[in-house]
C-alpha cells in the first residue's frame, strides 16, 4: 500500500479518534446555567430573579458595623485579616440563585458546558466582561485565578479544588477544567463559584502578602477610601459591564456601602441607635428582648423584624481541640458536654428564644433523625465495627428539666471520665499522675461570658478547673488559626448541597493546615468514605441520605457541645430603605435593598 495512503488512513483514524473522545467528554450543549438536581427554576430568556426590584433606584449609602479591625485587603490568603465587604470588588464566572437550592447562571462566563459524565466543565467568557481598568477578562486570566489560589491562596483552596487534575485556556474567549475523576455533579458549581483575578496585575506582585494596596477587581464596587482597621468604603462602579445583566438586574443599588468597625458588640449597638450607621443583624437573644423597645425602636424611626432564615443553620457550640492530648479521648469530650444546660440557659439568659442544636444540619431535611433505616442505614452497615453502637440507636440530646438541678448528668460525667482512667479525688479531676484537669474557653466575645460562667461552674463541681482568655477578632483568628486553643465557640453554617467542602471541614487532609476549617481536628477514615459517597451523589435522594449518615457519624464523636438555633433572621435598620416584597428563599437579601426615594433625591441634587 502506497505510503501516503497509509498515513491519510492513520491521520483519519487518529482524528475519529479524537472526535470521539471530545464527544464522550464534551456531550452536552452549551447552557445558560448549571443546576446540580434537575432543571433550572429560571428560563434561558430571563430578565431578572424573581426576589429584586428589576427598577429599584441607584443611589445613597449602606452602612453597617462590623466588629474587630482588618490589616488586609486580599479575602483569599490566610495571613492577615481581611477587611468586611472586600468580595464585592470581584465578580465569579457564573452568580448563584438565591432562590435554588444549587443552581447558577452566567455572569463572566455566559455560557458552560458540563461532560455528561461530570469529568470536565468548559465555560465561554462573555465578551463584554471587564476588569476595572477597562481591560478585558479573558480565559488566560480564569486560568491564572485557579492556578494562583490553589498554590498562593488559603490552604482550603487546595482540598476545595483537589478533584481539578488540569485547567486550559482553549482560546481567548473560552477555558475547560479536567477532573481526576467522573460523577461528581457539585464541582463543575465549585468551578463556576471561582472568584476571577487580573493576571496583568497580579503576575508581578506578591499575592500571600497580607497589606493595605487596593486590588484590581471586576465586581460592582470597588474599593474607594478606607481607614487603616476602623472603616472601608466602595463605590459602585458605574460603568461596571455587568450591570444590565440578568443576574444583576435590580441588585447594587446603593452607590457606597461602608462598615464601620467597633471593638464590642455592645458599643457598636449604641452607635447604631445614635445613627452612626444604618444596619444590624442581632444576634444577642437578650438584647433582642429588652434593648428594642422604646426611644427611636418606639417611635418608628428604627424598624426591627425577624425574617425567616431558610438555609440550614448548621453547627453552633463549643469546639474541642483534638489536637490536644487531653481532648483525645471520647469519654472526655462527652463527659464535659453533659454539663452544659442548654435547657436551663435558654430559659434563664435566652428568653427561651432557642432550639438545641442537636444535628450539624440543624433545621432542614439533612439533619439525621430517630433511628437510622433504609439507604442511610445501608451506608453505615460496612462500617458498623468501626463506629459505636450509639450511631445505630435513635438520636438522643440530653436535657434538663431547665432548673439548674443535674445531678444525674455530674454522675454520668465522672462515670465518663472514670472510663477514661481519671479519678474525683480531693474535689479534683485528676489523671494517673494526680493532674487536675483544666482547660480554657477562647472568647472574642464579652458577651458570651455570660454563657460560659454557668457552664464553668457546672464543671468545677465535678473537680474541672477552667479559666476564660478574652481576646480581640484578630487575635482569635490568628490562634484558630495556628490551633493554639483548647475550646472555642463558634457556628459552622451549612449549604442546603453539601458536598466537596466537608473535606476542608472533617478530613483527615484538612486537619493540619493552617487556617483549616476543620477546627476540631478530626481524622476518621469513616468520614472520608461518606464525605466520598456525598460528594458523588447521583439524585437529591442520595445526598440527603449519605448529609444524613455522615451527621450520624459526627455525633457520635463529640467534637462539639452543641448550643442552639434560630431559624430566623434578626434585623434592625433606620426606617429610610425599602425592599423587593420577596426576600429570597436562602438569602436575607441586602444586596437587592434601595434607599427609599433615591431616584428623586438624585433628581433633586440634580
């Protein structure tokens, strides 16, 4: 056969070839947006969400408090802390429902394209999609954003992205990510939550050094003034390229949005009443209770509302560090957990405003109840040696009868730390070695001392010596961070699709990085295996089923005492702005509020 025969033949094979690969990994058509169950609530030809006012006014300012101080303006590094409000100065390739469960749309990238067997996504960049200079967002800079956070961004970054195995820039307009594995339907969403960063700005610089330089963003505001760890101003852009988008109709109305920083909670709730600023979110019971009543909250200059919070309200508590030879042992850390009286404080310093905790889901579908049966039985079954037989039994949170008496719970206490070779003697808990046992609550918080005295003194009746470190926002993030603690209050929130982050929040990978969100420190091989079967989770069914099981398995650990929960939202603002009248069924929504008669004052100033 004639040579040049011969090679037309191989050229043609190789080409079948590699239509045919494309095909498999490419097999379906460009969209508008990507749902991780079923279909999209929003049709291709949309003009807006349904929760906005697609003519809200432009205009006015948004100011809020937040509490502690900032030293950075870079949101994705660990070092530092960065300022309130910073991820409004970047735009992500596609924006979020807020009122799906799971689903996206375009922003910088107008359409996406997922493999039929979820082992690669390719996004096509809207040509109009601008960074704040004027130059334009394209896929070389997608590429760099990924590459840039994965090996100089927060370590979280590395295990959230960990299932990428390879990213191109297939032209200017358009960029693909290769997964080291199929099926995993929430990581083509995770890729397309990626926040994009300038290469030309950003290639010459150091990103993991935490300092005060304004960056280069392509978002709806940009950083416009700031006050070195007391106050920081944006301004809406106003020739922002996406703002006529529909994912953006109707959103970024105020031209500033400002946050004032306070070192206390309760000063800043003074400054609010005076009109320091416009807006807070409560989040003290007492102060909810009997602080909002009479002066401006009164004459109506001030409304204050409790919304519905629809999200799963996850994991409040107390934290142990696992980490810490004394907190290994289970008994231990359930033992300790006995003698908080939740009852007690929610009728005593809550107003009984409260429900316990009693699921890392707390509050939706999620959450493991009574026994455990059907599919979600069937996941724990192969593990069944490896876990405690408290996994298999209906769900049970002690509890009090709310009148300080817990009498039975000291006895099971110490029959705990019995178990775990300590002795009461000498009204000291005391180990081998006749060592008392201590520990110390880390607050950022005064007003959590409240909580924690009674608990304390709970503990110490069983021979528990504990002490409070009170410390600044900063200096608490920087101690989490390095995992110098012992116990801390803190809530872990959940999505209503968990998936690829309970790797950064309980496995064995995430334990030792700086800066993890796997505060506790847990390493469980069990874990790993269900956090897998979630994150591959075929149907809704399926991942409600293994978020169920995985629930199960963490709180038979005791990792965290839990507190409570309130499925609410509670908010108080000066009585000047107005809102869509559908809040948005995850979200609170201040993203979609406007000053009330903004485009007449504009008029007017006119």
């Amino acid at each position: 056969m004639p040579k040049n025969i011969v090679l037309r033949r191989l050229h043609f094979i190789i080409f079948t070839f590699l239509c045919a690969m494309s095909s498999a990994s490419f097999s379906t058509s460009w969209q508008y947006g990507i749902s991780m169950y079923g279909e999209l609530k929003y049709p291709v030809d949309f003009t807006n969400f349904d929760y906005v006012n697609k003519e809200a006014p432009k205009g006015g300012s948004f100011k809020q408090a937040t509490i502690g101080s900032f030293d950075s303006l870079n949101p994705y590094i660990v070092k530092g802390r960065a300022a309130s409000g910073i991820a409004n100065i970047y735009d992500t390739l596609l924006k979020q429902a807020a009122d799906e469960p799971f689903s996206l749309y375009g922003l910088i990238a107008q359409q996406v394209r997922v493999a039929e067997d979820y082992s690669s996504v390719s996004f096509k960049i809207n040509p109009s999609a601008r960074f704040h200079d004027g130059e334009a967002i394209t896929a070389s800079d997608v590429k760099f954003s990924f590459e840039l956070l994965v090996s100089e961004g927060a370590p979280h970054f590395r295990s959230y992205y960990s299932g990428v195995e390879r990213v191109t820039a297939d032209n200017p307009q358009q960029v693909s990510f290769y997964f080291s594995e199929k099926n995993n339907r929430e990581l083509p969403l995770i890729i397309g939550q990626l926040p994009i960063l300038p290469e030309h700005y950003w290639k010459d610089k150091n990103f993991s050094k935490a300092d005060l330089t304004i960056p280069l963003g392509s978002g709806p505001y940009r950083v416009a003034n700031y006050k070195a760890g007391k106050q920081i101003i944006y301004q809406r852009v106003n020739d922002y390229w996406a703002k006529d988008i529909a994912v953006n109709k109707g959103m970024h109305n105020f031209d500033k949005l400002v946050y004032e920083y306070y070192r206390d909670d309760s000063v800043a709730f003074e400054a609010f009443k005076s009109g320091a600023f416009d807006y807070r979110m409560e989040t003290s019971s007492k102060r909810w209770a009997t602080a909002y009543k009479s002066g401006r909250f009164s004459s109506g200059d001030i409304r204050f509302e409790k919304l519905a919070d629809n999200n799963p309200q996850g994991m409040q508590g107390f934290w142990f560090n696992l980490r810490k030879d004394k907190f290994k042992d289970v008994h231990v850390r359930q033992a300790i957990g006995l003698l908080f009286d939740f009852e007690w404080a929610n009728k005593n310093l809550f107003y009984g405003a409260y429900s316990r905790t009693n699921s890392y889901f707390s509050g939706s579908p999620l959450a493991a109840t009574g026994k455990a049966q059907g599919e979600e039985l069937a996941l724990l079954e192969p593990f069944r040696d490896q876990l405690p037989a408290s996994v298999f039994q209906p769900l049970v949170i002690p509890d009090s009868n709310a009148d300080g008496n817990i009498r039975v719970q000291m006895r099971q206490a110490v029959a705990l730390f019995e178990k775990a070779g300590y002795t009461l003697k000498d009204s000291k808990m005391q180990d081998k070695n006749g060592r008392q046992f201590t520990f110390e609550f880390l607050l950022y918080s005064k007003d959590f001392e409240r909580v924690v005295q009674p608990f304390r003194r709970n503990l110490q009746r069983i021979g528990i010596k504990t002490t409070i470190r009170l410390v600044d926002v900063s200096q608490f993030v920087s101690r989490l961070n390095d995992f110098d603690f012992d116990v801390v209050s803190l809530r872990k929130g959940q999505s209503s699709s968990p998936g690829n982050e309970q790797l950064g929040y309980w496995g064995c990978d995430s334990v030792m990085q700086p800066g993890t969100a796997n505060w506790a420190g847990i390493c469980s091989p069990v874990l790993d295996n269900l956090i897998d079967t979630l994150i591959m989770a075929d149907t809704r069914e399926q991942l409600v089923d293994a978020s169920r099981a995985l629930d199960r398995v963490l709180l038979s650990q005791y990792i965290v005492i839990p507190h409570w929960y309130l499925s609410a939202y509670r908010i108080a603002y000066w009585n000047k702005f107005s809102r869509p009248k559908i809040q948005p069924y995850y979200q609170l929504g201040l993203e979609t509020w406007w000053l009330t008669g903004a485009e007449t004052n504009a008029q007017e100033a006119l």
